[in-house]
C-alpha cells in the first residue's frame, strides 16, 4: 500500500481550507455584499488566499452561487419527499412541509438567506428561480387539494395561501440568529400554530 492510500484522501488548497469552508466564506461575503457586488478579489481576501487557490477549488464564483443555491433548494424540495408530505389528508401533509421547511431554513441559513436574495440575474440564478417556482406549486396544490376535502378555508386563493405561508417562514431568515434565545423546535411550533390555526376550516 503506497503512503498517499495509507493516510486517506488527499486535501486539495492550502491547509485550512477545502472546498467546504470555501462555500462558507464566499456565501457569508456574497449575503454581505450582495453577489453582484463581490468580486474573487474581494473572495481572496476574505479567504486569505490567492485568486489562483480558489479557482483549484471551483471555476468561479458562479459555480459557488450554484453550489450554494443547490444546497438550500435540494434540501426543501428532500422535504417534498418525505413520507408526511405525499400521503395522508392534504392539510396534514402541507403541515409537515412547512415544518421541514422552517427547519432548513435554520440549518442552511446561509444559502437560504441567500436563495431569498437572488433576483435572476444570471442563468445559475433564473434556474434557481424556476426550481421555487415549482415548490411554490407543490404547496399551492396542497392548499388546493386541502380546500377541496374541507380542511382547509376556501375563502383565500390557495397560491396566495402560499406565498403567504411561506412569506412568513422566508422572513426568519432576516432575523433569527443561531445561537440565541429561540430554538428551533420554537420556530417550527410558532410558525404551525400562526399559520394553521387561522388555515384550517372549522
């Protein structure tokens, strides 16, 4: 066995970094500068790395802004997947999909907050754009289906119902800090509670 299989992996870049930490720090730059307004200049210098270090990571920082959109939209629509969300009563099963989605809201804050940002300036970003456009229709079809067993309240339109949904799970993201006084499981509990107690019939 030569020494290189004997220790593992090889780590690509300089010590410290790896392509995980430099999605971290380009995501933590961009929802600070916006992404239009960063530059590999001002990624390198963030990074303490040369232009040339980053790019033995990726091809730029659009692949960045792609990886990062992926992870946030993979992780919403895995929500769409789960168990709770494809069988049972439509109002149940929009339940759960709300709480999934408050919970990754929480663990991929970074690249949700910066999903939440994106205005389609770029093709990464329209692709993005397009793939919440297909969850907003998952969930207004739970909404609709919900409307059409008697759960859920026929009076509002089921794609605002939607976008008002998830306009209040979306501004988390402007003010909830890891760390601080409310947890996560608060944060799933209120948002259920605001929202389906006003949302369902009776």
């Amino acid at each position: 066995m030569s020494s290189s299989a004997a220790t593992g992996p090889r780590r690509l870049g300089r010590p410290g970094h790896d392509s995980a930490s430099v999605l971290a720090v380009a995501v933590r730059v961009f929802n600070e500068r916006g992404y239009d307004g960063t530059s590999m200049e001002d990624l390198a210098r963030a990074l303490g790395l040369s232009k040339s270090a980053i790019y033995h990571h990726v091809s730029g920082k659009q692949e960045l802004l792609r990886r990062s959109l992926d992870r946030a939209l993979d992780a919403l629509f895995a929500v769409t997947e789960e168990e709770p969300a494809r069988t049972g009563p439509a109002v149940d099963r929009l339940e759960h999909v709300l709480r999934g989605s408050v919970r990754v809201l929480v663990a991929e804050l970074p690249h949700v907050t910066l999903l939440l940002r994106v205005r389609g300036n770029t093709e990464v970003e329209r692709e993005a754009l397009r793939r919440r456009r297909a969850f907003d229709r998952f969930v207004a079809e739970l909404v609709r289906r919900g409307v059409e067993e008697g759960d859920v309240r026929p009076d509002i339109d089921p794609a605002l119902t939607s976008r008002l949904l998830f306009g209040m799970v979306n501004s988390i993201a402007e003010w909830y800090r890891p760390g601080g006084r409310t947890g996560t499981e608060q944060l799933v509990a209120g948002a259920t509670t605001l929202a389906f107690a006003g949302l369902r019939r009776g």
